[in-house]
C-alpha cells in the first residue's frame, strides 16, 4: 500500500512565534490572574523564552543571555511552571493544535526509554544499571510517526522499560483518536517490551 506523503516538520522554534502566544495567554491568565495590587509580575513571555532556550541549548540558568531578563526569575518560573502543571497544559495545547491540523500521525507510534543521571536525588530515583549503581531515572516517551512527543513518565533507572508502557500511553496529553478499520493504530516496541507486560 503506498504511503501517504506527509508534510516536512516545522523549523525548530528557539522563541514563542506570536500566534503560539496568544493562545499561551489563556493558559497564563487562567493560572495566573492578574492582581489589582502587588509587584508588577515578570514577563512571561520573556521568561517562556528563556525557559526554551536553556532547554534547547543546554546552558544553565546563570548563563542566559540578558535579552531573557534576569535569570533568578527564569528559574523561578520554570519550578513553579513545573508545580502548576503549566508545561502539560502548553504540551495539550499543542498537540491538540497540531491534531486539528492534521499534524498528529496517530497511525504509527514507538515508545521507549532512556536512562539519565539524578545528581540531586528525587522521588523517582534508583540504581541505574548502565552506571555503576549511581542514582538515576528513566524516561519513557511515546512519540507519533513524525516523532512528535505524545507521553511522557518518568522513573526509577532501574524499572524495566516494559513496566512504563501502560504508564506512558495513559499519558498521552490529548485525547486519543478512536482507532478505525480506515485508520488503524500500531505501536512500535523493542525487544525489551517483548514480555507479558508489554
């Protein structure tokens, strides 16, 4: 059966394109009201940015460029963006903007996971196995066909892969396409999922 063509995937956004922020504006103001008295409150568009720039790059929070504000703030920010469960409401956002668009390729999925370290402990910590016993988490992601990221969970290192993959499809932050006849859904696993959990 021919494959359908689909459309090349967008350029990498470095900072938040306009159209993106005005629908992040609801998010902002639906967890974050605006206050009649107090400080003033930081930029949050500014901060956003700064937030995907130390995630893309890889520097630290210090080292941000001055166009990003201060760094204390960014830093701040993304902690409690974290508690707030703002990133998984942005995450929704735009994956249900990309399914509306057809941008979500629900037909092929791959799961799987990677073991990081965890220099400062946590709650999901354990051995990890690839690293002397160190403490460390797994991350298990599912993605679509484009590698679009639709779940994620983190953790212990030391959880076999097999043991997250309910976990991690529950996660999906949108609701699921019903699978057709027409449109079938598959999931592509290794070989550490071929178990009776998996």
């Amino acid at each position: 059966m021919a494959r359908k063509s689909k459309t090349p995937p967008p350029d990498t956004i470095w900072e938040t394109p306009d159209d993106l922020w005005h629908a992040l504006e609801l998010i902002r103001d639906e967890h974050y009201p605006k206050k009649p008295t107090g400080r003033p409150r930081a930029n949050l568009r500014q901060v956003l940015d700064a937030i995907v720039f130390r995630m893309r790059s890889g520097c630290q929070c210090n080292k941000l460029r001055e166009r990003y504000g201060s760094d204390s703030t960014a830093h701040r920010r993304f902690q409690r963006f974290c508690q707030d469960g703002i990133f998984a409401s942005i995450w929704g956002l735009l994956v249900e903007t990309c399914d509306d668009l057809a941008g979500v390729y629900w037909d092929w999925q791959s799961a799987d996971g990677r073991l990081g370290k965890a220099r400062y402990g946590g709650k999901k910590v354990g051995k990890n196995p690839t690293a002397r016993g160190k403490p460390g988490t797994k991350t298990s992601l599912l993605v679509d066909e484009q590698s679009g990221p639709l779940g994620v969970v983190i953790d212990a290192a030391n959880v076999p892969d097999g043991k997250l993959l309910e976990a991690t499809i529950e996660a999906v932050v949108v609701e699921r396409p019903q699978p057709t006849a027409e449109s079938p859904q598959h999931v592509c696993l290794d070989k550490d999922y071929d178990n009776p959990t998996g």
